[in-house]
C-alpha cells in the first residue's frame, strides 16, 4: 500500500488490498526500516516457502502520471490500472510457471539457440490434460490399443511425471528446453524414433501388448526402462512405467529442424531403411539405416567394407551412413560363455550401396 501511495497518491476511492493464502500458510513476523522492496522480497523469500519472487515490467514504453515503469501480472499479462500498481508475483519452488531460456551469446563464440543443459520446470497445461498422476493413470485406464495407422506420424511430450507425488512438468505446446522439445517420437506405423535430448537418438518398435503398446528408451543408465502405452480419450498417448519416469504424456504435433533436435530427417530415413538379419539391403549414397541388436545378449559389431561409415550406436541400436557405393557386411556377435557356441547366435547384414540418384 505504501508503494501504491507513492504510485498514484490520493486516489478517489481510497487504497485497498486483498491477499490470497491458505490457511497452512504460517504468519510472518517481519520488521523494515528505510528498506527497499528488494530487500522485502528478499526477506519473504527467506522466511517462507514463497522461494521465487518476480516483477515483469510491460512492454508499453509510457509510464504512470508519476513517471513510474508500468508493471504487470506474469500470469495473466495484463496491466492493472495506475491505482493497483506495482504488482509482482511470488512462487513456491515446486510451483512457478516461468521458463527461464539463455540469451543468445554468438558473441563469445557460443551457437545461438543452444540447449541449456538442464531441463526446465513449466507448467502450461491444455484445459482437459490430465494434472497429477492419477488422472494421467484414469484416462490410461479408459484408454484404448491404438493401431499402427493410428499412430503414425510425430508425438511430443507435453507431460512428465518424475514420480507418482511429484508435480509434474505440463506444456500443451510441447515441453521444451529453450527452443528444442524434450521428447518427440516419430512413428512409421509400430516402427519408432525416439529423440530426446541428453540422450542418443535411437529407434524402437511399439509392441502390442495385452491391450497397451510398450516401448524402451536407453538412457545409458542401469536399466533401460519400458513404458505401457495407450490411445486416450482426447487422442493423447498416455504411458506408464520406467525406473525413471512414472508418466509420460504425448500429444500429436508437427516438427520442424527448429522445435526438433535436428534429427527429423535423419529419423525418417532410418525408419524407412532398417537391416534385415541374413538379408541384402540395398541403399543409396546419403541413405541411413539402423541395426536393431537385440535384447537377448550383449553383442559387439563387426563390419567389412567401407560403404558405409558408423554414425552412433545405442543399446538398441546401431546407426550407419551410406557414403560411397560398394558392398558392405556387418556381423553381431553376442557375448557367449565359454564352449558356446558364437556362431548360432550371430547375425548377419549384407548391405550394397548405389550412386545416389
């Protein structure tokens, strides 16, 4: 009210204010002198569990008739009247609906657009998206096994749950990490590319299975976790599972090389061109393909030739290039106990290259 005062003094109808707060919220006993409101916000921050304070100045260059910058609700954007100014919002940690993206820095050398390294709390939620664990697991329960058409095309996430009791991350527009989105799945029918940052891009199948469709992502972690997936009401993809991640949501979206990680076009051609075990694949130069290792041993992975140079390799997979035309073999070879026998169990990929056309 002071601060109100000084802002627009002697208003007609008086000074008032009202204070939203629950009745857990402990009463703090707060003593000022000659301070700034920096230093108060500091102090309630301090004292309370209202750990983020910020005050977003408007966009509109005119000041009040007492040469005060116009403020604004972060929230709701909208400028309150010269008698209501200043305003300000105050969040808990584990709730406050800011995005926080770096600067540009090309002038140190540094790449624009780069992907801050942790992932960044939001809470955006489209108005019929499920808002805590156990309406993600209702409208999983109500949901159904989607097709293989049905599935085809690019999902992003729009909601994480780290744990069952954890609030999640929400964003109807996909969640984000500075321009890039956090997951996004690429899907030629059960056939699918998952890109997420912080980890190798990587293909995997949809399994049907007892009414939902699983998938497993490798983190490079101690597990690579698994996670059961069904068509909602609302034409999400909704999933369960994983010793990392409890919840997923997907929603159905474009990606572009902007909003993507880079790997769109990638993703596509390893989708339309995976190796077949004792098989000849023919590919073009420019062309990529993936090796799918599969899940019952550890195998190492032999090539002969130099058609095709490696690109990366994941525990599910393994992506190659195709650079000039020739022929070239690959062999996996599982790990096997002595006296076993190595070549049973080992598969075999011939692949022959073509002048791209």
């Amino acid at each position: 009210m002071l601060l109100n005062q000084q802002i627009a003094p002697n208003p007609p109808k008086g000074y008032g204010a009202s204070i939203s707060h629950r009745a857990s919220d402990p009463t703090l006993d707060l003593q000022f002198t000659n301070a700034t409101v920096e230093e108060i916000l500091d102090r309630i921050a301090l004292a309370s569990d209202q750990k983020v304070w910020v005050v977003t100045f408007a966009a509109d260059p005119h000041p009040t008739p007492t040469g005060f910058r116009l403020t604004e609700s972060y929230p709701s954007q909208v400028i309150p009247a010269d008698d209501a100014e200043p305003v300000w919002d105050i969040f808990r940690w584990d709730y406050w609906p800011v995005e926080l993206v770096p600067a540009p820095v090309s002038a140190s050398g540094e790449q624009d657009g780069a992907v801050p390294r942790d992932s960044i709390p939001q809470y955006y939620p489209c108005p019929d998206q499920p808002k805590s664990f156990k309406e993600l697991s209702d409208s999983f329960a109500v949901g159904r096994l989607p097709s293989a058409s049905e599935v085809a095309g690019s999902w992003v996430l729009i909601g994480i749950w780290v744990h069952k009791d954890s609030r999640p991350d929400l964003n109807c527009n996909g969640i984000t990490r500075g321009r890039k989105f956090e997951w996004v799945l690429v899907a030629n029918g059960y056939a699918v590319a998952v890109d997420a940052i912080g980890t190798n891009h990587q293909t995997t199948t949809f399994k049907p299975d007892g009414g939902t469709l699983t998938f497993s992502i490798d983190f490079e972690g101690d597990f690579v976790p698994t996670f059961r997936c069904r068509m909602t009401q609302q034409n999400t993809l909704a999933c369960l599972g994983s010793p990392y991640y409890e919840g997923l949501e997907f929603k159905r979206m474009s990606v572009d090389s902007e909003s993507g990680n880079g790997s769109g076009a990638e993703i596509h051609r390893i989708l339309n061109v995976a190796l077949t075990p004792e098989q000849q694949t023919w590919l073009k130069v420019g062309e990529s393909a993936v090796v799918r290792i599969p899940p019952d041993h550890k195998y190492s992975i032999v090539s002969r030739g130099n058609a095709l140079v490696f690109v990366r390799r994941s525990q599910i997979g393994a992506i190659y290039r195709a650079v000039r035309p020739g022929q070239q073999t690959i062999v996996l070879n599982p790990y096997v106990s002595e006296g076993e026998c190595v070549s049973c169990a080992s598969h075999h990929y011939f692949i022959t290259v073509r002048a791209g056309q």
